[in-house]
C-alpha cells in the first residue's frame, strides 16, 4: 500500500479547503466538479423516495438498467447495448476499477495516452495487477495512433480513452479515432471509454468514441459531471455481458450495489436524456473565454478546451519544475491549481474553470500579478 499514492486532484482540493477554513483567501481551482447545486428536479424527485431503504440488485435497479441501455442505444447509435450490457456503481471509478479486474491478469498492459488521468488511472490499473504505458498526445493534444501502434505488445490487453479529455478538455478527432478503431479491430485489445465529459461539449463536431467503430468496447460513465452528483456517487459501466456478469460478482464483495437514492437521481436525469441544464453550459463557455483570455493577458500558454471544464497552461517558461511553481502560486498568490505532474505532464498545470465569475476573475488577477512579479 505505501505504493499506492492518494489522488492529487482530491488531496489538494482538500488542502485548498483547509487553507480556507484557515482564514486565508483561497482561490481553489483544482476541484473536477461542477459548483452548482444538484438540478432541483432531482432533488424533488429523490426526497419523495427517501423512505425506500432496501437492497438493489448489484448491477443495479431493473428500470435504471433498461433507462440507461435506451438512452445508450440512441446517444452512441449502437444497438447491441441492452439492460444485460449495464452495471451502475458507486460513481465511475468503481465502474473502471470493477472492468479493470474482470479484464487484466498479473502483467497485461493498458496503454494510456498522456496527458491523462494517470493520477487515478494508473494506480488503478496497477492494483488490478496490471501496467501502465504512457503514450504522448500530439502536440495539438490529439490521438497519435502511429504511436500507439508502435506501443502495442503480445501484453496488451486495453486502451483507456478518455475525450473530453481530463486534464486538457481536448476532444480527439473522429479521423483518429476511426484510424485507432480499425488499427486495433483485429486485435485482442479492449478499448475503455471514460466518456465521463461526453455531455459536457462546446463544438458541434463532437463525435463519442463509442461511435468511431471500436469492436471490444467498453463505455466508462456517469452522471457526477453532467448533473452536479459527484458527491452522490452514481455511475455505469456499459459492457459485453461476460464482462459485466464478472463486474457483477467482483463489486458484490466490494460496494454492493449504488446508493438508492442515487440511483433514484440517475433515473431523473435520464428522463431529461442526461443533458446538463442549459444554463450550466452558458456559464462553462462563458468562463472557459474568460480564462483563455486572462491567460493570455497574463502571458500564459494555454489550450481552447473543446469540452469538460479543464485549460492547461503551459509553465515551461515560467519556472523549470511545474510542481513547484504550483506550490508558490498557492503559497504567494492563493491560488490553487494541480501540477501536471499529476497527468504525466511536467511542464503544465491544470486549472478548473468551474466557479463564479466574480472569483474567476479574482484568481486570474492573482496569476497575472505573480507571474509579473516572476518575471
């Protein structure tokens, strides 16, 4: 266990949180969740069943199953997903834990592009016995599928893509995609989806990877980012049934099955097909332009997120260790951002745009004035 690190992203959400209640002014951007509040719909509808208390199936409720395959179906165009196919957990890391084990043995490789989620993914894939090998985006954050042809080995048993993707917002393009799908269709390699942004998009070009045509798929989501659960837990793993049979088994010795009330929300959100409310997407666009400009103000290289709620600005130039120009930013400034270090990317930092524009405009200020004063 002394190998296994905690999550970045939570650890110093977490110490952000602490500084605050310290009395210092804390400009937190480190948190992936949105800041609004749960939509009321759901909250309606939930405190009318809070007197319901039993077990569910571990797979979870037969309605929530059936409402999630439908809506699977007809957002990724595929018409083998039906209630069999689906598993609901205890949030979307259980989802990918619990597919991580059905899948690996002591060995196998899991390809991971970077930047990424390797802050979790990683350890993850390792406690499931298996190991990670990075592959770089390309410059303009990208799939480089010569790459990852050039990665795969008689070892490699998946690939975990993520677009939107965290930390960048980038969102893969569908030519590499479907260059990926046909390079590894006659191949023994899963592709795992982490679609957990898929609702949260700003380009009307956004193409699913589960739509791309990858034969051994599995769909990684969840309703923490789209509806403002992340504290309520609920998420899905979509699967060939063999895959989400042994799920089944692993996380009925683990979590059992999701929270009700959660999966009570879940059914909610997909009577409204599990779109984010309209204002929150004016909002993430609104802030995403104010930070995109801020940065540039300040001198910053930065990206233009095409989904999630995620920049990564580009440090190379400002300080020789990302990590910790983080930490005298937090210290000196008050600002909190996750140093790309927690993605596989040195050289960077991750900031959340998710937040009220009064404090976005505040943490900006503090950026462009420490790194004046740097300069």
């Amino acid at each position: 266990m002394d190998s296994v690190q905690e999550s970045a992203t939570l650890a110093l959400n977490a110490r952000a949180k602490q500084l605050a209640q310290e009395g210092h002014t804390i400009y937190n951007l480190t948190a992936g969740e949105l800041a609004t509040d749960t939509p009321e719909y759901i909250r309606t509808a939930v405190a009318e069943k809070l007197d319901r208390n039993k077990y569910t199936p571990v797979a979870g409720l037969p309605e929530l199953r059936e409402a999630v395959a439908a809506h699977a179906r007809n957002f990724y165009d595929l018409d083998w997903i039906k209630p069999g196919n689906v598993i609901a957990t205890a949030g979307a890391k259980p989802a990918l834990f619990g597919a991580l084990l059905a899948l690996l043995n002591p060995g196998d490789e899991v390809i991971v592009p970077v930047p990424g989620w390797t802050t979790s993914y990683t350890p993850l894939v390792e406690l499931a016995g298996g190991r990670v090998i990075e592959v770089p985006l390309s410059d303009d954050f990208d799939l480089d599928v010569e790459v990852i042809k050039g990665k795969l080995s008689p070892k490699t048993r998946a690939i975990i893509i993520n677009s939107p993707n965290n930390p960048t917002g980038a969102i893969f393009s569908a030519p590499a995609l479907r260059d990926l799908a046909a390079a590894l269709n006659d191949t023994p390699v899963w592709v795992i989806a982490d679609d957990i942004y898929s609702k949260l998009v700003y380009d009307d070009d956004f193409r699913p990877v589960p739509t791309c045509g990858f034969e051994n798929l599995i769909i990684i989501n969840g309703f923490s980012k789209s509806q403002a659960l992340t504290g309520w837990r609920i998420g899905y793993a979509i699967a060939p049934e063999p895959v989400t049979q042994a799920m089944t088994k692993l996380l009925s010795h683990i979590t059992g099955n999701a929270p009700l009330p959660s999966q009570y929300a879940a059914l909610e959100a997909l009577k409204r097909d599990d779109q984010p409310p309209v204002s929150t997407l004016k909002a993430l666009q609104t802030q995403r332009q104010t930070v995109v400009d801020g940065l540039a103000e300040a001198g910053i290289k930065s990206n233009v997120p095409g989904g999630a709620f995620y920049v990564l600005l580009d440090v190379h130039e400002l300080a020789p260790n990302s990590a910790e120009w983080c930490e005298s930013l937090l210290v000196e400034a008050g600002v909190a951002l996750v140093p790309g270090e927690a993605f596989s990317a040195p050289g960077f930092a991750r900031l959340t745009f998710v937040t009220d524009e009064k404090t976005l405009q505040a943490a900006l200020a503090a950026i462009k004035k420490f790194v004046g004063g740097k300069a």
